[in-house]
C-alpha cells in the first residue's frame, strides 16, 4: 500500500516538473515574440494601469491646492450630478441609441463594402481602400468644418442647392429633428473604411478552394456571399460586435461636439453623456464629477463586454473573445 502510495506522489510531482519544463520551453521558443512585444506591455502599464491610481478622484471633492490623497472623501456624492440631473435620461438615452445605430449600421455596411471590394480588380484595389480609409485619418474638428461647409444657412452647398430647385432652406443649426440622419451619416463616411478594411481582411483569409467548389456547383456570387463568405466571417464579426458593445455608453465627442457646432439647439437630439459632462466641466471645473461620470463608463462598459462574450460562448464557443 505504501509502495502505491509513493508511486502516486512520484507520478504526480514528475507531471508537475513536466508542465513546468513545457512553461519553460514554451518561453524560450518564443523569447523573440515576447521581446517584440515588451514595448507594448511597457507601455500599456505606464498610460493605461499606472493611472488607475487616479480613479479615487470620483470619490472626492478634488481641490487643487491639496492634491489627490488630501482632497476630502464625499462617496457617491460626485455621481449624483449625473442621476439627478433632469437631462440624465435624455443625454443616456441619447448616447445608447447613437452607439447602437453606429454599430448596427457599420457592421452591415463595412460587410457589405467588404465584400464588393474583394470583387474589385486587383490593379483597383488599393485605389478603392485608399478611398474609403482615408476619411478614417481626418480630424472632427476638420469634419466639423466640411459639414458646415454644406450646412450654413447663408453659403452652404446643401442649401444653395435647395434654393436652386426652387425649396425652401434650412437653418440646420437651429433645428433637432434632421441631426440623427446628418450624425449617423457623417459617423459611418469618416468611420466605414476601417470596418471595411478589417473585414476585407478576414475575406483575403479565406481559402480559394470553397469559391472554386461553389463555381463549379453554379453558385452565383450572391450565394458565395451569403453561404461562405459571412458564416466564415461570422468569428471576426462576433469579435468586433462584443468590442464595440464595449463602448456602448461612451459616446464619440468629437463627433457630437464639433459637428453639430455645439449648437444649443440641437441639444435635444445630439447631446450625449460626454458632451454634457465636458460643458458642465467647463462652466463648474469639477473634475471629481467628470472622473465619477468616466468611470460609471468605463464599469458599464467592462459589464457589457463580459455579457455579451457570455451571450456569444453559450450560442458558439468558438466564436467568443475569451
């Protein structure tokens, strides 16, 4: 029995010392990755855990003159400005159905122009990526001013073509009603060729052969798409969609604050958390209300992205994040 006994403590401290010599050697074989990618973990520590320090300022009545850790505690005090405010469930409900739209109607038009680019000739392909990523580089602040470049009631494009065909025109900036269709539009012209190229990728992945087997089956390029293409895609897709829903409750700033021209009037319909937090901010100079509102983002965010990996792994394991 002994003799058993020490059989089974000499077999289980040998499968240890084995998992730890395959540790061991899984790292020597790979020490050139992980020396190529130090630099980035380097980094992320210093600008993305390091400041983490600074979360305790949601929680106090920051003052200048006494710095983070001598600032008096207050709780919770610093979140009620955002829930008690009467625009809260304007500004979040806002913030939500704008991140929605954008997810919703980018994936299904970078799917879409991904898709008619890997059917575009190779000599125009770069042609067309250039086209469609360029827009991605461009400032909002310069976006801002090529919208008002067609938006201006006085001189802009749009109107002057309204005029011309005997309408009447608009004073845009005066008005909430047309600003979803004119953010939405704008999001997905600066924002599409990335999701497009991303895709374009992952189509680029796919073997030959299926294309190939479905040609000489007569399978149209409609029914390559629907039938290969996409059920292919669908663990990159996944992926996307669960780190996009991620910032679901962070808004884009740039985007609502310099394209609508932060125009009081058309609050009602593009005001968002991050707006109303930055101009607020601007007028009272509470930075405990601003790091309160960033990090009720930032927890909100962490659940979403948690839920919807879990939503994903119970439907298919293999499409899940993590």
């Amino acid at each position: 029995m002994a003799d058993k006994e020490t059989a089974l403590v000499q077999t289980a401290a040998a499968g240890k010392l084995a998992k730890r010599e395959k540790k061991g050697s899984g790292f020597k074989q790979n020490i050139e990755l992980f020396g190529l990618s130090l630099p980035g973990i380097v980094y992320l520590f210093i600008f993305s855990y390091l400041p983490m320090f600074g979360v305790i300022v949601a929680f106090k009545n920051y003052r200048y003159d006494k710095g983070i850790l001598g600032s008096e505690w207050v709780g919770l005090k610093n979140f009620e400005f955002l829930f008690a405010s009467e625009n809260a469930w304007r500004i979040t409900r806002n913030t939500v159905m704008y991140s929605l739209s954008y997810i919703i109607i980018g994936t299904i038009a970078a799917l879409i122009l991904a898709i008619l680019l890997s059917q575009v000739n190779k000599r125009w392909v770069k042609v067309h990526q250039t086209v469609l990523f360029l827009p991605y580089f461009v400032s909002w602040v310069v976006v801002g001013y090529i919208t008002l470049a067609f938006l201006d009631h006085a001189s802009g494009f749009l109107n002057q073509t309204l005029l011309s065909l005997g309408m009447t025109a608009h004073k845009w900036y005066f008005e909430s009603g047309p600003w979803p269709y004119i953010l939405i539009l704008v999001h997905e012209w600066k924002a599409i060729g990335f999701g497009t190229l991303i895709y374009f990728a992952g189509i680029m992945g796919i073997s030959g052969e299926y294309y190939e087997a479905a040609r000489i089956d007569g399978a149209t390029r409609l029914q390559m798409a629907m039938k290969i293409t996409l059920p292919l895609l669908t663990p990159l897709i996944s992926i996307m969609l669960i780190l996009s829903i991620g910032g679901i409750f962070r808004g884009d700033f740039g985007l609502h604050y310099f394209v609508p021209n932060n125009s009081p009037f058309t609050f009602a319909s593009t005001d968002i958390i991050d707006t109303y937090v930055f101009r607020a901010l601007r007028e009272l100079g509470d930075i405990g209300m601003s790091s309160a509102t960033g990090l009720y983002q930032s927890v909100v965010g962490f659940f979403l992205v948690i839920t919807a990996n879990y939503i994903v792994k119970k439907i298919n394991d293999d499409n899940a994040l993590f």
